[in-house]
C-alpha cells in the first residue's frame, strides 16, 4: 500500500493550533494510479468508521473503497492513527514527516497533518467543509463549530481575549511517502 501525507499551510493570526477532527467527514479527489481519465471528485468519508467488508475476502478494514471499471478489486483508504502514521513512516524510513497539528511557529509552512495508506486509488485533492477543524486561539479558547476554510480563509473573534482570530490563504496538497 502506498502512505500520502495530507499537508496544509496559511497564514495564521492570534491561533496557537489547527487540529484536524477524527470524527468529521472529510472530503477529497481521488484518482485511478493506472488510468490518466478515471477520477472520483470531491467523495466524502468519515475517518472514525469503516466500510464494510466483502464477503469472503482479507482485506483490512477501511474507511474508504470504490471499485473501478474492469477492476477485480476494491481500491481501498485507510486514514492511519498516530502509532499506525509512524510505524509507515518508520518502515519507509522517513523522519520528520510525523502527522501532527498545525501551530503558530508553523505559519507559512507545510505540514503533515493527516497520514492515509491506499491500494488502487491515489488521493490527489482535499476540499474543506466545514468542522473539520478545531482553532485554538494564542488566548486558549478553542474554536470547533462553523470552522469552514473552504474559501481559503477563516475569522472569528476571541472575546475572552479581545483578539480578532484568522487563518488566510489556506491551502493544502496531498504527497506520496
């Protein structure tokens, strides 16, 4: 199976972190690897549940699969937990890439923010909602409802704190390991 990292970056003001939910839906492109034409825009799945299986096979679970024309076999995804991320990532023998929470001293900077093993199928594109997200402000108060950085940018205000909260030119990119 081949490990994509989820990497994202913006521009960050008064937020301390960006933490990806593993109970929202989670919306990406994804490709057929053996085919230029065979893509599936914008599917949805849920990190914290997993398909069902077919009778009478071995695969592992997975959180998502499709079937391409003329394929024999589900092409799975498998979004990994932190233990999961960093085994792969050991096996591979790359350092650094850990999956972990955007924070402020990363601004501007590319992040590895969500780490998925897939067989059959290459995601290529991530497409924000809303609520996958939790904000935390340099203040502390967290922000985990109508977080949506689908138009690349976000604002709220910390009144605890008195600070105007904000993520801009949001974007993110999927890599294989």
């Amino acid at each position: 199976m081949v490990l994509y990292l989820l990497y994202i970056k913006g521009d960050l003001e008064d937020v301390s972190e960006i933490s990806l939910r593993s109970d929202q839906n989670l919306c990406i492109s994804v490709r057929n690897p053996q085919s230029d034409y065979e893509v599936r825009e914008k599917v949805v799945f849920n990190p914290s549940e997993t398909v069902e299986q077919e009778e009478n096979t071995r695969e592992p679970p997975c959180h998502f699969a499709l079937k391409w024309e003329g394929s024999k076999k589900r092409s799975i995804l498998e979004v990994l937990d932190a233990g999961a991320a960093k085994t792969a990532l050991k096996k591979k023998k790359v350092k650094g890439s850990q999956p972990r929470s955007y924070t402020g001293d990363d601004n501007g900077e590319w992040v590895p923010i969500l780490a998925v093993e897939c067989r059959g199928l290459e995601p290529y594109a991530f497409h924000p909602m809303a609520d996958e997200f939790i904000v935390t402000s340099e203040g502390g108060v967290k922000f985990d409802e109508d977080v949506d950085l689908s138009e690349g940018d976000w604002a709220d205000y910390d009144a605890e704190n008195d600070a105007s909260v904000s993520i801009s030119t949001f974007e993110s990119k999927f890599e294989a390991v």
